[in-house]
C-alpha cells in the first residue's frame, strides 16, 4: 500500500532532509515551501532590525529530483504558513494526487523580523505575525489533517519542536538566548502533539514532538557561516541527523513507546543502540 508524507518547509534544512529519510523508507512525499526554483530562496538575518535578507540555496524543485532519483514520488505545493488557504490547497492536492495522508511534519516555520529581537524591542505586528505563522496556523494545518488519518484508521503527526519551546532562554538574545517572538508561539506549537496523543491515541494517531538542538543548515551557513557553532560555542548537529530520526518515528513499531514525549535527535540512535538505516 502506498504511504504518503506531508513535509512541510521542505525546500532546505531539515524539512528536505526528513523527505529525503522519509522517500528512502518508501513513502511518497508531498513537500511543500515558498521557494520554487533554486536561486530564488533567502532567509532572514534574525537580529537584523531592518529586516536584511541573505541568499540560501534549496528549492521545491531540487527537493522533489532527490525524492524522484530514490524511486519515489514528489508533490511539490507552494505553501506559506502565513496563508491558511495554501494549507487548504496542500491537503486538496494531496487527497486528489493520493488519496491518503500517512505522515504529517509540521516543519515549516515564520521566519521574518523580530524573532530574535529583545523582549523590549519587537513590535506587536511582529508578534502577531509569529503567533499566527508558528501557532495558529500550525494548529489549523494540524486540524485538516487529523479527520483524513481518523477515517483512514491512524497516522502520524511529528512537530519539529525546538528547547526554546520548553525551557527558558539560558542567555539573551544574541548571546546564546532566543527572543519571546520566538519562544512563546513555539512553547504553543509545542501542545499541538501533545493534544493529539491524549485525545486521539485512542483513533491510532501516534503523535511526537522532535527537538533537533543546533543544526547547521544551509540557512545558517548563509547568514553566520560554516563556523557558525563554533562561534556560537554549541554543539551542533546537521539536518540528517534529524531527517534520519523522524524516519525512523514514522515506520517502527517500537516509536510507538515514545508517542506524545519530546525526543531529542542529537544522539537519539546512539543512546539507544539504534543502527540507522
């Protein structure tokens, strides 16, 4: 039977990486992103007041040939997680492409200004717009999915958390801390598997929240450079490592003991004396 995985925020980083692991253990995979072509994407400085915009590499096209060159199918769909409607369009297209939705990744994140400003700097638009962007909206994405996996008998549903959703910032932003733009929507964000594992463990939905710690994506490359968690005095984790775990979540029967907890992928195999793929 066919198994099919929504990636969302596919076209670099983690989100690629994850439809990468996922294509390989034989699911088909609809990615979704704003960056259709490659040489289109940027990313924004996270401390820069003005908003400043760098070049980053990755795309839904590239992501969609890396799916294909392992045997499996890619459905690539413009999605941006400040529209509801392209939400709507990316489970419209799913169903009407494959019938089914076996996996959700909620990956893709808000990433404009003001995230990483200091709590007594960032405006009430920019807040707004990453509750919505990182909350509300996940929620809603989450929403449309769970009725397909509950008639269909299960599925699962994956959060691509962060420890800026359960701890508090050990530093300021800037010096190794995040800013409340960012924490307190993903703190919410957070719930969204939660919830699901109390309410509809019961309906077969396996639901976990992954929390990647500091990786080096091609985003950060760009905006901080290859040194950047040297600097940054952290240790740093990449993309697959992550992309491998969310992987294994969604096919052994054994993930089934973790459902609803927080899993920390850096030295998640190991720890376990899990040999991975």
């Amino acid at each position: 039977m066919r198994k099919v995985a929504i990636v969302t925020g596919a076209t670099r980083g983690i989100g690629k990486a994850a439809a990468i692991s996922l294509a390989r253990e034989g699911f088909d995979v609809v990615i979704t992103g704003r960056t259709v072509k490659e040489g289109e994407g940027t990313a924004t400085m996270p401390y820069a007041a003005d908003g400043q915009q760098v070049a980053v590499p990755g795309s839904l096209e590239t992501t969609a040939a890396a799916i294909r060159a392992l045997g499996r199918e890619a459905l690539p769909v413009v999605m941006d997680v400040l529209d509801r409607s392209t939400m709507d369009a990316v489970v419209g297209e799913t169903l009407a492409q494959w019938g089914r939705i076996d996996l959700l990744l909620n990956n893709a994140l808000y990433q404009g200004p003001g995230l990483m400003f200091p709590f007594a700097d960032f405006t009430f638009e920019q807040l707004e717009k990453s509750v919505l962007g990182n909350l509300v909206n996940q929620a809603y994405l989450a929403r449309l999915v769970l009725p397909v996996m509950i008639k269909q008998g299960g599925g699962t549903y994956i959060s691509l958390s962060s420890n800026a959703a359960v701890s508090p910032p050990p530093a300021p932003p800037g010096k190794g801390g995040w800013g409340f733009v960012y924490g307190a929507p993903k703190s919410g964000f957070h719930r969204i598997a939660e919830f699901l594992h109390v309410e509809h463990a019961k309906d077969g939905i396996r639901a976990f929240n992954v929390e990647p710690g500091y990786t080096v994506t091609e985003a950060t490359v760009a905006m901080f450079g290859p040194g950047s968690a040297a600097d940054f005095n952290r240790q740093a984790t990449t993309p697959e490592t992550t992309g491998d775990v969310v992987a294994w979540l969604a096919t052994r029967p054994e993930a089934n003991e973790l459902a609803g907890t927080l899993i920390g992928s850096p030295g998640f195999f190991k720890s376990r004396g899990i040999v991975y793929p």
